[in-house]
C-alpha cells in the first residue's frame, strides 16, 4: 500500500490531519520563540549607536554619527535606513521601534525557515531545528538588542524560503543582493545563494547575468554612496574592529564559548543523522552548509567578538535551515525526541560559567552586564543606562558645560570629567561606552570614542596588541584636546591632566598627510569634487593606520 499525499514513506500510526499539525507545531513554535525574547528584552548600548545615527537622520543631518563628520557608525546600513523609515511614523520612542521591529523580523526569519523546511520535504514536518533557535540564550537576547541580528534572521530566513520555492529568480537575485547591507559579511551567503539558484534552475548565460545584474544594482549603487560619502570601502565600524585581520586562536575560544557550555554539538549531530536519513535535493542541502562554514570560518579567522554567540548566531542560523523542520517518521523520531530533550535543558539550565559574573572584559554576556549594570532588569530606553554611574556622569558633565569645550575623562588617580578651552562653537566629548549617551544629549554634541566605532581618527590608529575583542583600540585623549581644543591645561580650576608634551606631539601628529586626508574626507563640505575625491581615494584611505601614541606618530609630520 502506497503512503497518502503528503505523507511521509512510513508515517507514524497516530500521524493522521498532518498540515493540520504541521502547522499546529510550527505555530506553537514561533509563539514560544516570541515569548522567550520578549522576555529578555532590551536595548544593548551598541544599539543605541545606531539610533543616534537614525536621529541623525531623522533630524535632516545626514547619515552621520556627528553633525558635520561623515563617519558611517552603524554596520548594517539597511537596518539604520529601516528604523529611520519606520522613526517616521509618530509613535512610541525610537528605542521601542528598534525592540519591536527587531523581534518581529527575527521570528519572520524563524517563520522563513520553517515553511522553506516544509517545501524543501514537501509534506508534513516537526520543527526540531527550531527549537535549538528557541533554546539558546544568544537567540533570545540578540532579537530585542537594537542591533540588526533580528533583521540578519528575516534576510536569511527569506533568502533560504525563496530559494526552495524557486518560482521567481529576478526576485530571489535581488533580496541575495542585500546581504551586504545588512551585513557586509553575509556577502559569503549571497555568492553562495547565487550558485545555488543558477545550479538549481539552469538558466542560459544571459538571463545568469541577468539576474546578477539585478542582484549586485543595490548594493553597487550603495558602495558608490559610501566611498564618494564616507570615502571609505567599509563602514568606519570595520575599521575600528580590524575586521580583515585574523586571529584563529582566539576565534576558536569565540566558537568553543558557544558550542561547550550548550553542548551544541549533540543536537546538530541528531539534526544531522535526521536529514541524512531523510535527504533531498543535494543542492539545497549543500547551500546552508556551505555558507554556514564560510560563515563561521570568517568569525573565527577574525577572532570572534565580545558578546557571547551574537557573531556566530548567522552562521548557526544558517546550518539549521534545512533541519528547521524535519519530517517525523518511525526513522526520524528518535533524534527529534533527541533534539526536543535538548532544548527542554538546555534552556532550562545550560548557561555560560561566566553568567552573573558582571564583568565588561573578554566575552561577556552582554544583556546579564548591562542589567546589572544599569539596575533595570529590561534597560530599554537611553535614559534607563543612567543607573551606570559611568555613564550619568558622562550625561551630567555634558549637561553641566554651559560653553563650547572638549570634555576628557581622567582615569587617574582623579576620576572625573575635564573641560578643554576650544574654538569650535559646539562640545566635543571623547567618551567610552557612548551608546545611551549619545541619545540622551543634543545631537549637536560632538561624541568620540576611543575604540573608533564614531570617531575618524580612533578608526585609523593603531590596535592595542592582544585588545579585547571588539575594543581593541584606544586613541589617547590627547588627540582629542590636539584637534578640538587649545592649550594644555583644563578650565576647571587650571588642572593639568596631561603632559603637554604628549598634547604638543598630537598637534604634530595630527599634520601628517595620512591624518589631514582622514580629516579632509569626512569633515569638508561634500562638493562634486570632494566626493570624487573621497571615492577615489577610499582604496589607499581605508588602508591608512598610525600610531595611537602621539609621539611615535609624529614622523611622519612635515617641517614646518
């Protein structure tokens, strides 16, 4: 007797109704998946980055991090254009905005995969994939941080579901080529998703250019705006990390933070066996392995990031896609028993030994840091991080300046925040963790950090050598006081903070040709000209590094 449509080869006896409980099952998922993020919500300080640069926007200033420096702050360009489109519609605070449409577009992604799963097996399925989405704590954190992982699941998610479909190639073309605007690294997955749909439908020579015309148009057109913008080839944020650096040893730490303490490694094994046992299309197969391997190669060659699993999440994503929903059959029903036990503990109970530990240094759980650090269980608005003594003091400092100067913090023996005499007419303030900061003050003010995410001339110094993750430069407060300010001692009662040969050598410094090239790009007028420049010289420019310490840089000053 042959199986009815829809079923699998050897269905199970009470397997009867089956979309009905495919359905039922895939639902049951995305609520919960939706429960447990809510349920950690929060705004994570490196999300409030990006809705500075959406206020930015917002306000008529530009694409910008500072009014009147052309710094592109935010990785993801598609989710700072996202929440300023959506920052349009009066409503709840920017901040909510970010929460929410991150969530959302996580459990569309969620969504995506389950139905490209569903197709790719053709009938009735369980979601065991997606429980391992449901388990892991990186998974529910990263959803609601204000960062773009919630839109990097949605692209994945969608890219996966219109290639199993595989009805309408032009439009697939187009959505694989936003991967570099959502992230500049998910450029692996669209080459990959690319090869997969030409394999997959077999088009002849000129419609395959065709759909890679369609394809490269919008992110081509972008790169152009950023190089003739930013002059630049990368967002400043890469510049700031050495993202085209390597660092296996440390990277493989990165990968092993999240794989032992959820011994991951047992699931994806079930999950493997599971979809040998009920194989398909070898091409869809290969796709999500591919890329999921190019994925994670890159996150470790660089050395992995600071906030435990965020860096690798796409990566897993990615090689769950054609497990998120298996079908449940008498060969398969033991490793999806397998992988739901897993879930069940490892949600319950597995975390990393470092929970609760509150310590900004190595890998962190960054939402457990920011919660304890803050006082707010969901620190969500920008004024919530002022329960961090660091950061309301920064905030009063700003609000306590009552004329233009440029604000140091000492961390010497006096920790406390200086004023520098100027003569911009606006505050400069050289900041640390800038994030909430930067949203509760004016736009006006000027924020730079010393790790480079918002500041030209941290991007192009020199890395501290063995740096945290992430942080692992710092430009003295020097360079700021040089370019911003004049003399050498503070206005608050004629302290002196630093050695004024150290000020004098960054003046020095800060007249080399690599640095006034720097200056020039981002903080001209952009005229026709100055764009031509910026994009033609954005190769050489992204390519220049100088010391951080003031005084081995200044050789390569002119006389005067």
């Amino acid at each position: 007797m042959t199986a009815a449509a829809g079923l699998p080869a050897d269905p199970l006896p009470w397997y009867r109704r089956p979309m009905t409980w495919t359905w039922a099952a895939a639902g049951a998922v995305l609520v919960l998946y939706t429960v447990l993020a809510w349920q950690r919500r929060w705004m994570s300080d490196d999300g409030l980055l990006v809705l500075r640069t959406v206020r930015q926007i917002l306000a008529g200033n530009g694409p910008v991090f500072n009014v009147g420096e052309r710094v592109e702050a935010s990785t993801s360009p598609l989710w700072t254009w996202l929440l300023a489109g959506i920052g349009t519609i009066p409503g709840p605070p920017l901040e909510w905005i970010a929460v929410i449409t991150g969530l959302l577009c996580a459990v569309g992604g969620l969504f995506f995969g389950l139905d490209g799963a569903r197709r790719l097996y053709a009938g009735p399925v369980a979601p065991a994939g997606a429980l391992i989405v449901c388990a892991l704590p990186p998974f529910r954190d990263f959803a609601t941080s204000g960062l773009e992982t919630g839109l990097v699941l949605l692209w994945l998610g969608l890219s996966w579901w219109l290639l199993v479909r595989g009805k309408t190639p032009v439009a697939t073309a187009i959505v694989l080529g936003l991967g570099p605007l959502v992230r500049p690294d998910l450029a692996l997955f669209s080459m990959v998703g690319f090869v997969a749909l030409v394999l997959l439908l077999r088009p002849r020579w000129l419609a395959a250019l065709g759909w890679l015309g369609a394809g490269i148009a919008i992110p081509v057109a972008y790169q152009v705006f950023r190089m003739g913008y930013y002059g630049l080839l990368t967002p400043n944020t890469a510049l700031a990390k050495e993202a085209a650096n390597s660092d296996w040893p440390r990277g493989f730490a990165y990968l092993a933070d999240l794989i032992s303490p959820y011994v991951l490694w047992i699931p994806l094994l079930l999950l493997v066996i599971a979809a040998v046992l009920v194989r398909r299309s070898r091409i869809l197969l290969l796709t999500p392995l591919v890329a999921a391997l190019l994925l994670a190669l890159y996150v470790v060659r660089v050395g992995g990031d600071f906030m435990h699993g965020r860096m690798l999440l796409p990566a897993l994503f990615v090689l769950l896609l054609p497990v998120m929903a298996i079908p449940l059959t008498r060969k398969t029903i033991a490793f999806v028993a397998g992988v739901a036990a897993w879930s069940v503990v490892a949600g319950g109970w597995l975390r990393v030994p470092y929970e609760g530990t509150h310590q900004a240094v190595s890998v962190t759980d960054e939402r457990g840091y920011w919660a304890w650090a803050t006082g707010h269980e969901h620190p969500v608005l920008a004024t919530d991080y002022l329960g961090q003594d660091i950061i309301r003091h920064a905030v009063d400092a700003v609000q306590a300046t009552k004329q233009p100067a440029v604000l140091v913090y000492s961390y010497g023996d006096v920790k406390q925040w200086f004023r520098f005499p100027t003569t911009r007419p606006y505050v400069t303030m050289a900041a640390d963790s800038m994030g909430a900061i930067s949203n509760i003050v004016s736009l006006d003010v000027r924020i730079h950090d010393g790790y480079g995410l918002a500041s030209d001339l941290a991007a192009h110094s020199s890395s501290i050598p063995n740096g945290r993750p992430g942080h692992s430069k710092w430009l003295v407060a020097a360079w700021e006081i040089a370019e911003a300010g004049y003399g050498d001692y503070a206005t608050d009662g004629e302290i002196r903070m630093f050695q004024p040969a150290e000020i004098d050598a960054a003046r020095v410094a800060l007249r080399c040709p690599d640095v006034q090239n720097i200056l020039a790009s981002t903080r001209e007028p952009l005229t026709w000209s100055r764009f031509i420049d910026n994009f033609t010289g954005s190769w050489d420019r992204t390519e220049i590094r100088y010391p951080r310490d003031p005084w081995a840089a200044v050789s390569c000053a002119p006389a005067k």
